[in-house]
C-alpha cells in the first residue's frame, strides 16, 4: 500500500496532451512537515526574512522565527500592553516586512501603523491618529530612497503614505514625542512634512480583503466582497480636476487645519479615467498580477479561480473550478506558468495557466493539514508553501521531471508499487507517470515496458492472480485495468471500471467465491467493488459492487478506504485514513468485525496519526482462529497492531513500529508466516520474527526485531519478499525499485547498466545496508553485540531500542559445542535461545526458507514446562467468521 496521497487529476473537457502535461506536472512531497506553534491566537500574516527564515505574527502581537525546516528559532510577545496585567488586549491586524530598512510593520486595532526592529523586536515608531484600521498592509520601495506604505480600511478606502528620503524619514520619526513609551508621528505632521506624502482614496463598498502595489504597472492593486467593486487597478495620485483642487485650496484657507478638513469630508473616489474596475459576483478575497504574462488571478467566496487581462474588465479569460471551499490565497510562480492557490479548508491546488488546467491537488487529509486556512505563503526561494492554521505546516515542492542522468533510477517519477511474479521470475512496478515496467529478477534488467498505462495519471496498485499470467492494476483516475503478463510482455486485456474523477483506486486483491475468482477494489469512494474475472469479455463498470451490499452503505467505512485483504475462504478485511478495520464476509456481504482504532492513551509511544496504510492476513493461521492473531494492521498511530477476529475482534499485541515515530506505510509477510515485513516514510525496513508471536494468546513484549536499515532516502511505498531465495523487494518515491537479501544487503538497482547475478553475492552492490552509497543514516544494527545508533554511529552496550523492541543479531551461528553445554547446564544462556535456530552465515540457510529436517527441529525449553491442558470452549465455536454456513 503507498502512503496517503492527494494528488486528484482535475477535468476541465479540454483536450488532453498527456505528453505535455507529464512535463508540466509539479508534485509536494507529502505529508507536510506540520508543528506545533507558540501562537494562542491566530497568525495575521508569514513571510520570508532576507536569510530564507520564516517569521509569523500573531493575532496577538506574538512573532516567532522558523527555520526553512520549520525549526523554531525564537519567539517574543512584541506589543509591550499585551504583557502587562489589567490593560486591554491590543490586536494586530497586518504585517509586512521593510527587509530594506531591516523593519516590521504592524497595523493595530488601534488605528495605528508600528514600525519594530527586525534584529531585536524593539519599538522603532508608530503612525497614529489614522481614522480608520489598517485592516491589510502593503509595502514596497519606488525607486532610490523612495518607499510605499499603503493599507486599506474597514471603510473600502485605500490609504497611501509616500515616503521619499527615506533613512533621513525614518530617523526624524524615531526623534518624535512619545505616546506610550514609542516614538510617534501624526497624520497631521505626515501631510505638512516635505518627504512625505498622504492620499485616501474611496475605492471599494465593502472592507478591502488584500491591497497590493505593483512597482512594474506603478499602480495600486485592492479588492473587496463587494460585487461592483471587487477588484480595482488604480493609479496612486490620480488626475489633477481643476474644480476639485480649487474647492481644496478655499477650504484650506479657513481657520480648519487640513486634519479637520479630512476628519470632516468624505474620502475623494478616483476619476473613471484613473481606475479599472473588474465585477465578480461575491467579490474577490484574493488576487495574484503578472506583468510579463499580462495576467491578473482572483480568487474568492464562490470557489472560482478567475484568469483575466487586465485591459479587459468585461469578463475572465478563463475560469478554473475544483476547491470545496472558498479561496483564501493565490500566487504565480515557477517563471510565470503555474498558479498556486489554497482555499479555507486547506485545500492545495496547482495549475498549469497555458492549460488553464488543474495538474496536483492536495486534500487536508493528504497533508495532514488540519483547521482553517489563517494565513500563507509562497517562498520561490525555498520553493515551498507555508500555511498557517491552528499549526504551521510547510509543503515542500519537487518537481516530476526527469531526474539528471548521472542519477540511477528505476522510473522516472515516484515509484507507487512493486509486485514479484514467481512464475516469470519477473518483477512489475508502477509510477507516478502512468509507466509499467517489467524487469528481471536475475539480473535487474528491464524486459518490457508500458507507457500511458492509464492515460496520464499515476498508476496507484498491483495486483497478481493466482496463477500469476495476468494482473490488475488502479489508477489515480478511478480506473481498474487488466493486463496479460504470461509471455514476458504486458498486454491490455481489459478496463474493468471506467475513469471516475475524484474516486481513486487506493487498493486491488483477488478474491475467490465459491470457486470463482473475483477482482476486488477499494479507493476514495468509500466502498467495496467486486468484478468477476472473465478474461475473455468486458465487464460492465460497477457489475457486482459495494451498492448491492446493503449493510455497507450503513455501517461501512466512512472515510477514504486505503488497503483491502482477501483470506480463503470467505474473509475480506479493509482499512480506512481514520484507523477503523472491517472484517467481512466475503460471500455474504456482511461485517464480521469492526475493529476500532486504539487510543492515544492506549499508544504511549505511537505518532498522531490514525492513519492504516495496510492489512493483512496471516493466512498459516487459519485453523487456529479461535486462539491466535490472524490479522495485522500498521496502524494506527504508528504502531503494528495483532488483532484476534474470532469473537468480535481482540486486540493480542500491539507495538511501535519506528522508533523514529513515522507512520508505517507498507506490510508484508514471507510465505509461511515466520517474517513480518515493515516499512515507514523515513525510507526505513523492518524484519521480525513472528512465528509464535501472538499464537497463543495476548502478548506484552514485541516480537523480535531481526532486522532494520534505511533502504532509501525518501518514503518507501511498498515492500515484497521473494520467499524462494531469502530477498526482498521494496519501492520508493526516490524513483527506485531495490532488491535486497532478509539481512539488509543492497544486491542492486533495478535500471542498472550492468547486471547482476542473486546466485552470486560478489555482482551484489553492497555486502551491507550500511554502506550503500544512497543511503543516509542507516539504522541500528546489533553486531557483536554493540549497537550503532544512526545518528552518530556511536557503538551503545544496549540492545534494546528506543521503544523497547528486542534485537537479536541475525549473524550468530550456533555450533554442537555451544548446543551441549547449555543441556549440560540445564537451560538456555539466553532468553532468546529458543528462536535462534540460524545455522552458520555461510550455508546461506534462512529461517523462512527450506530448511533440512535437522535443521527444521524446533529448540525447545526445558524448564517452567506448564502441564497445564486447555479445555475446549464449544461455545467459542458458534462464533466462528472461516463458517460458510449463514
């Protein structure tokens, strides 16, 4: 199972250049890194300092720094009221940077403007007696020494300070009487001053959403909710009206100062000939301006994105739709070709503005992104969206070109899925860029290839049948197709299920029923799909499919499902995002089990997430359902969870699965139960031995961790042994499929020039884990006794990991000597003796594999033997889910 995406492909019935497109294609690494803040209130406004580091002002007068990995550097309450004890609360409303003049500029409820130092948060001035509140905030230098304050109102106005001499101003300002311990200056003294200018002009009907100068156009750009006056382009000074300025000149004659003249009129509107005015129903919330491309994108309360030119204010030239909610942020970037926007649920889209067509979209639930949008940026430096909500979260942008050709690679785009094909000794494998590719296990070759394997969207799973000659595959577009895979080629056989945007296949299985073989999918549309597999005709979309299951419209998943499991003879079990687990009764239709997620209290060591990425059966099991865990789910919360289905469902053990707390994104199981497989989105593998764990009963301790190393750099999307021959197989979003042996040796990349031979461990990359050249931070690995941990390599006596899971060296060989003297001492040396039964390293003999009838003998303590004889519980038998009867 790949870990959680919300990449959607959006439909807008343009004609589809899927050539193209692949080009244009720009993806987030996903989940964003998300923290928590210092902020108790909400942050106004995130910006990017000279240095790359991120600073976020809250509601509150809080500022914190951020590194670009969303470290927090420091944070300080800045308004001094805030801190003292019986004053009222002041609050900020805007910000913005003077990265120039190293300042902070904040806008208060207050009606003031403050100006701090950037180097220490220091009171510098503040602008007071303003009429109204300086609801948005812009800044920008004009020209040398030249700058441009400007804020728009509650009233719709926009108000301008042009600032010119501006170091010799701003220290005239820092000179000024004090008003509550800060220099400050007056409006009155702003308008009789020579290096500074004010002008107010009533623009809008409505409270100005975002105001904005625009340096290339030397125009000022504001918006509103309003209908008629959502979005004006207007000069700064306007033309000269001899009638007004006449009117002006008499009134300033009498004994009123130019204060009270201001005070008493109302704010003067700009001629026609001075502004253009754009009308949009519900106003625009947010806008974005491209001089080069000649482009202006609004975006507001009726979700739609509008694309206009700016010379033409009569209608759009084009409209993209697609975000649930209303749109709260827009910016142009990637050299003016793409079209970033978030709505208020933290909805993220990317769209392409040749095609005017949506190419990613990131769902809350992708992103791990949660409350409303508060604020957000776009640094093109960092090439990253920061978006603040009860949390800051940070997506950061890679594209999907193709990687540098010095670079080894397997596809050119992420890699989803890998699956072996016993039969052809081949192995399959699925990206992002709808490619299937089939390689040789032998020697890492590829054999055949599939380009547009589902359009242009990312193929997301693999399945195999039985007898392995064909496949199934999901894709991102909502699609289930077939392939023949027999004669070392893949052939399109058949579509099961149309394209359906917005209902991503999450997972695919075969399944039988009374002797017939089935198809079964589960995705983003919350149900189950069934499909016969008649490989000699087209199967109508939707033949057999959840709606004829009655019972799991009611009680189903309610959340996006993301792993399906199939266990003869009738059982299917099913995972969702939000940690629920249904078993069901394949043939009935009914639900077995409702395995609800474990609580926080419950997972002291776990991570936040409920998320279940995978299911599986331990099919060896079946015939002990009664007294053994014969499901296994990575999740939730981060930890590995043995469920016991045979009455209701029971938890038997559960454990951490990391120790770097990271959501497990993909399970396995070797043939015959002994090897439990993990992965996690750090790129790390996990190997226990679990060929008694949970068999008898409930269990406290973990199973024994064999072994665990960092087999790629980036989040691992799936895992596959090779029973056979003692490898494993694992996939990533690094654009690598990697074959491995069970003790963390890297035999190679698939894609590699030259080939390799498994028979022959002198072709093989790496004779360990630990020095594969792409591999950072390898994790601990118990040698000899010593532990080396993956920060810092430094060697710890203990064996034990950070969360408690037991380590037992995989190299130890066992000799006759060691054999008799512990039965001539009467027990084991260690507690572990048991379940170490591995002969010598070099007989290449593994534990999951065929082993000889010596050493298949099973070692056995010869102390606390309990003589105790379990009773049988006919009543335990009435419940029974392997019963076809019902």
């Amino acid at each position: 199972m790949i870990p959680r995406h919300g990449a959607r492909k959006c439909d807008f019935n343009m004609e589809e250049e899927s050539q193209q497109t692949k080009l244009k294609q720009a993806s987030f690494q996903l989940p964003a890194t998300v923290t928590e803040t210092p902020h108790r209130e909400s942050i106004v406004h995130i910006s990017s300092m000279p240095d790359n580091t991120l600073i976020g002002v809250g509601q509150d007068g809080l500022v914190s720094i951020w590194t670009s990995d969303l470290k927090m550097k420091k944070s300080r309450v800045i308004l001094d009221e805030n801190r003292q004890q019986n004053r009222k609360l002041k609050w900020i409303t805007d910000s913005a940077l003077m990265p120039h003049y190293n300042k902070l500029i904040l806008g208060t409820c207050d009606r003031e403007i403050r100006l701090y130092e950037l180097s220490n948060f220091e009171p510098y001035c503040q602008i007071i007696g303003f009429e109204t509140m300086p609801l948005r905030l812009d800044y920008s230098v004009r020209g040398d020494e030249e700058c441009i304050i400007l804020f728009g109102d509650e009233q719709g106005c926009v108000n301008i300070i042009l600032v010119s001499s501006t170091a010799e101003t701003l220290r005239n300002w820092s000179k000024c009487p004090l008003v509550d311990d800060i220099p400050s200056v007056s409006v009155d003294n702003i308008m009789e001053s020579e290096h500074t200018t004010f002008i107010r002009w009533k623009v809008h009907n409505d409270w100005v959403t975002e105001v904005r100068y625009i340096h290339s156009i030397e125009s000022i750009i504001s918006s509103s909710n309003d209908d008629y006056t959502a979005l004006v382009i207007g000069s700064i000074h306007g033309t000269i009206n001899v009638q007004r300025r006449l009117k002006e000149l008499f009134d300033s004659s009498s004994m009123r100062s130019k204060r009270s003249v201001l005070a008493s009129s109302m704010p003067p509107k700009r001629a026609s000939t001075d502004e253009s005015l754009f009308k949009v129903q519900r106003g625009v919330k947010t806008f974005d301006f491209c001089k080069e491309c000649n482009i202006l994108v609004t975006g507001g309360l009726d979700r739609i994105i509008r694309l206009w030119n700016p010379y033409v204010q009569s209608w759009p030239t084009g409209l993209l739709t697609g975000h649930p909610y209303p749109i709260g942020f827009l910016r142009i970037a990637d050299g003016n070709t793409r079209i970033y926007s978030v709505s208020m649920d933290c909805t993220v889209m990317v769209w392409s503005i040749e095609d005017q067509s949506c190419l990613f979209n990131v769902i809350p639930k992708a992103s791990r992104i949660k409350g409303e949008l508060a604020a957000s940026f776009f640094s093109h430096e960092l090439r990253a969206l920061c978006i603040a909500t009860d949390t800051l979260a940070l997506l950061q942008l890679h594209s999907t070109e193709a990687p540098p050709s010095n670079m080894l690679v397997s596809h050119l785009q992420p890699v989803l899925c890998c699956k072996y094909i016993q039969l052809s000794r081949q192995v399959i494998s699925c990206c992002e860029g709808s490619v299937l590719k089939l390689w040789d296990l032998e020697t890492g070759q590829l054999v055949s290839e599939v380009s547009d394997a589902h359009v242009d969207t990312a193929v997301t799973c693999i399945a195999l049948d039985p007898t392995e000659n064909r496949l199934v595959t999901g894709g991102r577009d909502g699609s289930l197709k077939k392939w023949n895979c027999s004669n070392k080629t893949l052939r399109h056989v058949q579509t099961l299920k149309q394209a359906s945007s917005m209902d991503e296949v999450g997972d695919c299985t075969y399944g039988e029923i009374c002797s017939n073989r089935y198809i079964i999918s589960v995705g983003w549309d919350r149900r189950i799909h069934i499909f016969p597999d008649q490989p000699d005709e087209l199967v109508p979309e939707g033949k057999r499919s959840q709606s004829e299951w009655s019972n799991n419209m009611v009680n189903g998943h309610k959340e996006d499902i993301l792993s399906v499991s199939a266990c003869p003879p009738n059982l299917l079990a099913t995972s969702s995002y939000d940690g629920e687990v249904l078993v069901w009764n394949l043939i009935s239709g009914h639900i077995l089990c409702h395995l609800h997620s474990l609580t926080s209290s419950e997972l002291h060591n776990g991570t936040d997430d409920l998320i279940i990425n995978k299911v599986i059966f331990l099919r060896s099991r079946t015939e002990q359902k009664t007294e053994a865990a014969s499901l296994v789910a990575s999740g939730p919360r981060g930890c590995i969870t043995f469920w016991n289905i045979s009455r209701g469902g029971k938890v038997f053990a559960y454990f951490p699965a990391s120790s770097h707390k990271s959501v497990v994104s993909d399970l396995a199981s070797t043939g015959d139960d002994c090897l439990l497989i993990a992965s996690d989105q750090l790129g790390y593998v996990f190997i226990w031995h679990i060929l008694e764990y949970a068999l008898q009963g409930a269990e406290v301790q973990p199973p024994v961790l064999l072994e665990s190393w960092r087999a790629h750099v980036c989040s691992i999307t799936s895992v596959c042994p090779v029973n056979e021959d003692q490898l494993l197989l694992t996939s990533s979003m690094d654009c690598t499929v990697r074959l491995w042996s069970l003790k963390g040796e890297h035999i190679g990349t698939f894609g590699e020039n030259e080939p390799w031979n498994i028979k022959e461990k002198g072709s093989w990359r790496g004779q360990s884990s630990q020095h594969h050249p792409d591999s950072q931070e390898m994790t601990s690995k118990l040698v000899s006794g010593a532990n080396l941990c993956p920060e810092d390599g430094s060697e710890h006596e203990n064996s034990s990991t950070e969360t408690g899971t037991q380590m037992l060296d995989p190299l130890a060989s066992l000799n006759d000597e060691d054999i008799a003297e512990e039965l001539k001492d009467g027990g084991p040396k260690t507690a572990y003796r048991a379940k170490s039964y591995k002969l010598k390293q070099e007989e290449l003999h593994h534990i999951c594999g065929r082993l000889n009838a010596y050493q298949s003998l099973k070692l056995c303590e010869l102390v606390n033997v309990s003589p105790a004889i379990r009773k049988p519980n006919p009543a335990a038998e009435l419940n029974d889910p392997y019963d076809l009867a019902f």
